[in-house]
C-alpha cells in the first residue's frame, strides 16, 4: 500500500519528529508519499530539508491542471463540498471566503492521490488541514486520519465536521483523548493514543560522561522562541539562582518570534554572561547541545503542548527533566525517578529543582539514569510508527472496494 502523510507547511523548523516517522515507516517495507499545504515561508534548518521538498506534493496553491480536469468531468463531488462547508461556523465573509478555497486544494488532494495509488492519508493538523482531508472524502477521495498534537481549542472551530469521517483520530496523551471523545464526539474506539517517537540510539550516542562540580549547572531549553514556551520563568530562577550563589549557564535552542525580546530580557536581568542563544539547529546540532548540558528544563504554559519531543530527546541523552505540568508531561515525567514536574509559570519552583540537581551528583546521576531507561522502553520512534502503520492498515481492510466515486 502507498500511505499519504500530510504535514502542513512541511518542512519547518520542528518537524523533525514527522521525517523520522516517515524514515521508520519505510524502514517497515511501506511506501509514503509526502503531501503538504504550501510551502514554509522560511528555510528549514534540517539536513532533511532538501529531500523533503523534493519529494512532496504541495496542494496550495491549487494547481491549474487538476482543477480544469474537474471542472471538466462536471466538477464531481461539489454538492457534497458544499453540503460540508455550509454548517461551518463562520464569523466573517471573509472566513466562508478562505472555507470556500479548501474545495480546491482538496480537489487537487484527491487527484494526486489518484495518480499515486494513495487509498488513505494522514495528517498531521486538526486546523484547516482537516477540513481538507474531510472535503476530499466527500468528493470520493482517500481515506483519512488525523493526529491530534496538541488542545482542540488551538485548532480554530468545527472539530466534529472535521473528524466525522475520520478513519481513526490519533490522540497524543490521554488529556486530548478526552478532548476528542467529549469536545469533538469522536467514539472511543475511533481513538488512538499514541506519541511522536524519536531514535532513542541516535540520542544515547551524543552522551557523554558528565563531570560534577558543587554548584554548577548547565541548563538547557529546546523550544520556540515564543512565550508560550515560558522561557521568562527559566531566566527569572537563572537570575535568582546566580544570587544564591549558584555557577549556572543557559543554553537555548530555537527560533520564533520572541527572539529580540528574550535577548532584551537577559540585558535586562544581567544574564548575557550566562545564557547562549544558538537559533534553530538541526538534529545533530540539538544533540550536542543535550550531550553538554546537565539538564532540560521546559517551562511551557497554557494550551497547545501535547507530548514535547524535547523532553523524550533530553530523556534519551541520558538528562533529567524539569518540565511543567502541561499536556502530556505528567505520562512521560515520574517525578523524582527520572525527572521533576512543577507548576507552570512558577519560577520559585524551577529553582528549587535546579539547586537540587546543582548540588546533589547522586541524584542527578541517578535521574539522569532512569530518564534513559525510561526513553529507551517507551519512546523509540518504531513503536510509534508500528502503532501508526497498524492503524491505517486496519482502516484500508475495512474501507469500501470502490475508492474513489
């Protein structure tokens, strides 16, 4: 079978987990073709980049070829676009507008997975992602199925329209579960949990022995510069820390649009000495940064984080976490085994973990430890990928002989 994977924007600066499914279903003998919205407005900082842009199907903006052979067999599937987008909420014209362009990029989603043998696609976006996976079912297209990545109320409105017919509905952690089958009406048994693995080997391979100093910590974050992600908590324990008498640096890992005002921000807490802002690295670059470090804090807040890769990558090098309690950090953390869980927006409580670990060399050998075992046992992209590709499979079994109408 041939097996669709549709990441919007694909590939960007965070979409290293999707490449690595990718790689893990074909190392299972399935063929994947790679379709995505538009392309991403800027570079990705990945060594996958190249091959990724060279191997999908970008269906934004529409191509001309595809929609004149529909308009000329009598533009098939119409009435069921429409019927589809007719009860969809929308505030503005401007927005039925924007829901009316989806019929086309559907139309050329559905074309190209004819000219490729694709009978079901998965996508990676329970935004407007979906609805064009949806739209395209109605117009006799592929099969489809969606992995919830984080809470419904960042993916705009409509959820039950869009996951109506859904083969199954990935959900990453048992929180968007209950959003699904309670906010969304997705049946029990049309849900999925399931996670974003990552190459648990690759990671343990950049670890190296850490030596221990009283004291001294080196801390890092690897996340969007945006404020979700709580990066002024970590700089306020950092800036506390150090007055305490700690020997602390920081090493933060990405790009976003936060940028210029974290940088302000250290200036302002005297911290420039002791924070590094690297940008956006690739994958190799990311695991020499874990190597180096002592331990991972994500101090992300409010909605939207599901099951942080972040974290499974610091695991697999072999670091503790500090995490916050958000999505699904409360299934991937055991506090105190193989890591911490505070509160979020809660810098006081960041620093309480981080003087432990500055001074404590058992426990921070000792997490560190556990932390490795646990990502070895749970998070190996393989076992995502198996659960993934099992899924689709079962949804092609049952899906009627005659594909597309």
């Amino acid at each position: 079978m041939t097996i669709g994977y549709l990441v919007p924007e694909f590939p960007g600066q965070t979409h290293i987990m999707f490449w690595r499914e990718i790689e893990a279903l074909k190392s299972m003998g399935e063929k994947v073709a790679l379709v995505s919205t538009r392309r991403p407005s800027i570079d990705c900082p990945h060594d996958f980049a190249s091959a990724a842009i060279s191997e999908t199907h970008y269906i934004y903006p529409p191509s001309l070829p595809g929609l004149l052979n529909w308009a000329a067999v009598g533009g098939k599937g119409l009435g069921q676009s429409l019927s589809y987008l007719r009860p969809l909420q929308a505030r503005q014209t401007s927005e039925r507008a924007k829901q009316a362009v989806l019929i086309a990029s559907a139309i050329d989603l559905t074309r190209w997975a004819r000219q490729h043998g694709v009978r079901h696609v998965h996508g990676h976006s329970c935004a407007d992602t979906a609805h064009v996976l949806a739209l395209a079912r109605r117009q006799g297209g592929p099969t489809y199925s969606i992995t919830l990545h984080g809470d419904l109320a960042v993916y705009g409105l409509d959820h039950q329209a869009k996951l109506r017919d859904a083969s199954f509905v990935c959900a990453v952690g048992k929180h968007l579960r209950h959003q699904l089958e309670h906010q969304a009406g997705v049946p029990p048994d049309r849900v999925i949990e399931t996670f974003m693995g990552i190459d648990t080997a690759r990671a343990y391979g950049a670890r190296r022995p850490r030596a221990f100093v009283p004291g001294k910590l080196h801390i890092a974050t690897v996340a969007r510069l945006n404020a979700a992600k709580g990066h002024e908590y970590v700089f306020q324990a950092l800036r506390q820390g150090i007055n305490n008498g700690l020997d602390l640096h920081y090493t933060v890992v990405g790009g976003g649009p936060h940028e210029d005002a974290l940088k302000k921000r250290t200036r302002e807490l005297n911290l420039e000495n002791h924070v590094t802002f690297t940008g956006s690295l690739a994958e190799q670059g990311v695991h020499e940064v874990l190597a180096a470090a002592d331990v991972l804090v994500l101090a992300s807040t409010g909605l939207g984080e599901a099951w942080p890769v972040a974290v499974m990558e610091a695991m697999s090098a072999g670091l503790p976490v500090i995490a916050t309690v958000i999505g699904a950090t409360s299934e991937m953390i055991s506090p105190g085994h193989d890591g911490f869980l505070v509160p979020q927006a809660d810098a006081a409580a960041i620093l309480e973990k981080i003087e432990l670990l500055a001074n404590d060399s058992v426990l921070r050998q000792r997490l560190g430890d556990a932390a490795l075992a646990t990502a070895r046992r749970r998070f190996d992209v393989k076992v995502s990928a198996g659960i993934l590709r099992d899924a689709i499979r079962t949804a092609i079994d049952r899906q009627s002989t005659r594909v597309f109408a």
